[in-house]
C-alpha cells in the first residue's frame, strides 16, 4: 500500500507540473504572437493599406506583409519619419539606394496590372546626380535590356523645360521612351507627396487599346496616358526593385516611405482613403 501511494503522489505531481508548464508556454506564445503584431501594425496608415491586400508594404527594409524577404541598403542612409510617424528612409545621392530581390510583386506582368504607391519629400529642388535631360529616378525595376517601370522626379532646372515634374512610366524591355503619366506643380522643400502610380495593360478599350498609365498626387488623380502612345508591351526580368534610384544611373536626394504594390488597379475611391489616412 505504502508503494502504491507513493506512486500515486508522484503521478499527480508530474500532472501538476505539466499543467503548469503548458500554462506558461501557451502565455509566452500569445505574449509573442501579441507583441509581433502590435509592433507591426501601429498606425492608421498602415491598416487601411494592409486593408486593401497589397502584394508587398515596404517600411525602410522590410516587408510588413510578411510574405517577402528584407531589402540591403547599398552606401549610407538616414532613418526619418512620414508625418505620422511610421519610418521612412532618406538618401543624400552620391550612390545610396535600397534594394530589394526580384519577386512577382513588383512585376507588371504577373497580372498585367500593377499599383505603385509610396510617399517622397524632396529635400533639393536641383539633383546633383542626375541623367538624361535633368532628372532622377525614385524607385524602379529594371536594367539596360530587361527595362520594366520606374518612378521618375526632374530637376528645377533642366533641358526639357519641366521644373520637378513627377512622372511614372512603362518601358519596353529594351527601354527608349517610355509610357508614362505626370503631374507639375511647384515643390515645397521637407514637404511629403503622396504617388500613386498605376500601369494596366488588361483593362483595354478604343481609346486605350493596349492599356494606360495613371498617376494620382496627394489622393487626386492627375493624368492618364495610353501603352500604345509608345508600343509598351510589358515584359518581366530578373532586375531587382531599387528605391532611391532606378538602374543606378541617378540617384534620388530625399526621403521616400510606405512603399506598396498591388497586383489590381487600386480604386481613385481607395486612393483617397489612403492619402487621408495619412
């Protein structure tokens, strides 16, 4: 009888603790699985974006979505912040650019539509590293022979007579001139733009028979140009998405944050709600 009961207290023992122990470990793990979401996912900007399933939402390095791998900063940087204060990274030129891997959510082509949306403050009104006719790119996919779209921004001064002019435009693989939308209005220095850039070579018609590029600025939507203006048939390569510069030719002086990418045409309705959220 003595052995029975010893063994008897010994099971109960052993049940206690496990008890116990699954107790703490089922508290650590929602004390994880609260802190990681509470820590992502602060703002009033980034839920009603996160809203709307976009393919990537980039903060500085990483993808807040989760389904994506972080970036590499290439040269220097500045960690500053949108209005809201959700984190934003700012580049002085002279070769500093972030870089993200090659992957479907930054491709026209996955789809045929794609919807850019990020936020820029200029901090120069004249770019000291700067291509073409007088003019950097934001952000963009592509390189020499697998070109694919960029974000483009031009200086005040420059060859073709368009002070700061914010553009986005479609490229043939092998580049040329490009698809594109615009907006140019006077630039006011530390002052956040909202862009909404959206290129959709699905939804045609008489007037657009290839599809179009549309640009919005600050919720408002600004212009809208046709693919087949310039021929643009969309192709995919294997050229990372670089934000601060396009294919490295020139590089943006400023911040740019809340990079996102959807793989349908945001709604001009949606676009609004994004821009206020701000």
């Amino acid at each position: 009888m003595r052995r029975s009961s010893a063994v008897g207290r010994l099971v109960l023992v052993l049940a206690a603790l496990s008890v116990i122990l699954a107790g703490q470990a089922a508290a650590s793990f929602s004390a994880t699985t609260s802190a990681t979401t509470s820590s992502s996912v602060t703002s009033r900007y980034e839920r009603t974006v996160l809203a709307d399933r976009p393919a990537a939402f980039l903060q500085r390095g990483r993808d807040i979505t989760g389904r994506g791998g972080n970036g590499v900063f290439v040269g220097a940087y500045r960690t500053t912040h949108l209005p809201n204060g959700d984190p934003a990274v700012a580049f002085a030129g002279r070769g500093q650019f972030l870089r993200f891997a090659d992957r479907p959510a930054f491709r026209v082509t996955s789809r045929g539509v794609l919807t850019v949306e990020y936020w820029i403050r200029p901090d120069t009104l004249q770019f000291s590293d700067e291509e073409g006719s007088g003019y950097v790119y934001l952000l963009g996919k592509g390189d020499p022979g697998q070109h694919e779209w960029y974000g483009r921004m031009y200086s005040r001064v420059n060859a073709e007579s368009r002070p700061n002019r914010l553009s986005g435009y479609a490229f043939n693989s092998s580049g040329g001139l490009g698809a594109g939308s615009y907006f140019q209005d006077a630039v006011v220095l530390g002052r956040w733009i909202h862009v909404v850039l959206v290129i959709n070579s699905v939804h045609k018609s008489r007037q657009y028979p290839m599809g179009y590029t549309k640009i919005y600025k600050n919720g408002d939507l600004r212009d809208k140009d046709s693919l087949a203006d310039y021929d643009i048939r969309p192709r995919s390569g294997d050229s990372p998405l670089r934000i601060g510069t396009g294919y490295r030719d020139s590089f943006f002086e400023g911040a740019v944050g809340d990079v996102a990418f959807y793989k349908y045409e945001l709604s001009a309705t949606r676009v609004r709600t994004h821009a206020d959220a701000m």
